[in-house]
C-alpha cells in the first residue's frame, strides 16, 4: 500500500512538472493554449507553434535524461554498495562526453557514431575510475571512499580534456560549447529520437535484475548462498547503467548529480528493494530534472541559464551534505 501511494505521489509531481515545462518558459503560456495546442493545433497560433516545436521536445529530453540517470544511479549504488555512486560520480558521463566529442572532432562523425562513441567513452571512463580505485587501495575500505575520489579524479581529467578539445576548433565551439554545460535544449530533439532505446533496453534490463541486484546489494556470498550468479549480474546492471547514461550525456552533455540525489530521497519511502526504488526513482528523475529545467529558464528571465550548470550548483552542495553525512560528521563508519 505505502508502495502504491509513493508511485501515484511520483505520478503526480510528475505531471506537475510535466506541465510547468510546458507552460512556463520565457513567456507563460495558459494551460488552455497548452491543452489545445495538443487537441487542436492551429498554425498561426504562436503559443500552439512553441508548444509543439520547443517545448514538448525540451519536456521528453528532461524526462527522458532525468529518469534515465536517477534509474542507473540507484543501481550503482545498490550493487557498488556505495551511497556516492552514481554515473556522474564514478566517470561514466566524463567518458561519454570526451568519446562523443572526439568523434565529432577527430572523424566529423554523424549521429549513430557520435552515439557509439559516447557509449564507448562511457565505458572507458568507468573502467578508468576502477583502475585508479584499485592502485590508490580500493580493497582496504569497504566503503569504496576511494572509489568516489578515483571517480572525482577521472572526471575531472577527462572533462579538462573535453574542454581542450573545444580549444581546437573555434568554428565548433560554439556548438558544443553549451552541450558541454548540459543544455537541454529543443535543438537535440534529433538526439532523443535517435538514443532513446539505449536508455529504455538500460531501464528495462535493470528493472529486470532487480531481485538478484537486491540480494547482491545485501552481500555477495549471501546472494551466491541463495543462487544468485553475482557476476554475471553485476556486470550486465554495470553494462545498463553505462548505456543508459552514456545515451542521455549523448543527447544533451552532462547532467550530474540527478543520479546521486534523487535515490537518497526515494529510499525513505520504498526502502532498499531495487523493485520498488528504480521505477521511484525514475518517476522523481524526471520530475526533478523537469522543475530544474523550469527554474533555469525562469530564474534569470530573460536569460536562460544551461540546466546542467544549475545542477552542479544543487547536486555539488547535497555531494558535500552527504559526504559530511556519511564519512565526516561524529559517530559516522570508519
């Protein structure tokens, strides 16, 4: 029962969100104008035209990135056994950023490739943060406390080189400049349209593993003890997380913090079940990254701020709560 009442909760802040973005933006639009934008479209009506061409898509690519990244930060956590993983901790979305860009940059490539690069990048990210976790002394914490400043470091290293990569080029910079901030943005509609599946077969796939990540998450010999092939399982959720990310940092650059967050305030209300926690999560997700994108367009009106750049600002001070929290403050695990 308590299940239910946090997914219909999830459904309607959901929804709400859903209609802000499509209402509000750089001029409000009534909810009538929105409705009949859908139900009977006229062409020379300028609200109908934005609704449909500008704000619609930016409303799915917001959806689309924010469960999409609160789904695989979930599970991260869940099989990492680590309260600070998620993909924007742990390399994935640095990775995907630089092998997007140096496919564009080094080949000129179109759409698919720039997908399948990313997807690369994504994985040799995170294969780079474990390589580093492991040579600076992963094993001795069981916290995996090295494993986030690994995924710190990675990052960090891997988002200079992007931006270097931008130096190279003046007649693209200014095309990718804002992708590179997390820009949600009607313009990559074409991206949504082309990526999707990669973050749908990612969801499903986890949803999927659910039960075996569950137990995993509760220890790997207690898993093995009651059947589970810890890892086969473990690599295949590792493999979702890294498609399903690597799809949406494709589609609009990075959007941190999404993947960290949002489990943390699912958990309270669905417990640790991976079951009832992604589709939660997925539905908080969206809706978050939805008000983000709202509040960037409003904030400074009539600028607009990149909601990537909003979410570092958010996402880094409950990063630094949550360190406090877990590692800092009296009496936390050593």
């Amino acid at each position: 029962m308590r299940f239910a009442v946090t997914l219909l909760g999830g459904l309607a802040l959901l929804l709400a969100a859903a209609a802000a973005s499509l209402g509000l933006g750089a001029t409000a639009i009534a909810p009538g104008e929105v409705v009949g934008a859908f139900l009977a479209f006229d062409p020379d009506n300028l609200d109908h035209y934005l609704v449909l061409t500008q704000r619609l898509p930016r409303t799915l690519i917001a959806a689309y990135v924010g469960a999409v990244m609160a789904v695989g930060g979930a599970a991260m956590q869940g099989v990492t056994g680590n309260p600070l993983a998620s993909p924007s901790t742990l390399g994935v979305s640095a990775g995907a950023m630089l092998g997007m860009l140096l496919s564009v940059y080094g080949f000129g490539a179109g759409l698919g490739v720039q997908g399948l690069s990313a997807l690369a990048g994504g994985f040799a990210g995170f294969a780079m943060t474990l390589a580093v976790a492991r040579m600076t002394g992963l094993g001795p914490d069981p916290r995996g406390l090295p494993l986030i400043l690994s995924g710190a470091l990675t990052g960090m290293l891997l988002a200079g080189l992007s931006g270097a990569l931008l130096l190279t080029d003046p007649a693209r910079r200014a095309e990718y400049l804002s992708w590179l901030a997390g820009n949600i943005n009607h313009f990559y509609a074409d991206r949504l349209v082309a990526f999707w599946p990669l973050g749908l077969v990612a969801t499903l796939t986890l949803l999927a593993l659910a039960r075996p990540l569950t137990l995993i998450g509760l220890g790997t010999e207690r898993a093995a003890a009651m059947g589970v092939r810890v890892r086969p399982v473990t690599q295949a959720a590792l493999a979702a997380v890294v498609l399903g990310a690597s799809s949406a940092t494709a589609i609009c650059g990075p959007i941190a913090f999404v993947g960290l967050v949002v489990p943390h305030l699912v958990r309270p209300f669905t417990g640790a079940h991976l079951a009832r926690l992604l589709p939660a999560s997925a539905q908080v997700g969206a809706a978050l990254c939805l008000l983000s994108d709202v509040l960037a367009r409003r904030a400074f009106a009539p600028f607009t701020l990149h909601t990537g750049v909003l979410l570092e600002l958010v996402g880094g001070v409950c990063f630094g709560v949550l360190i406090y929290r877990l590692y800092l403050r009296p009496g936390a695990a050593r």
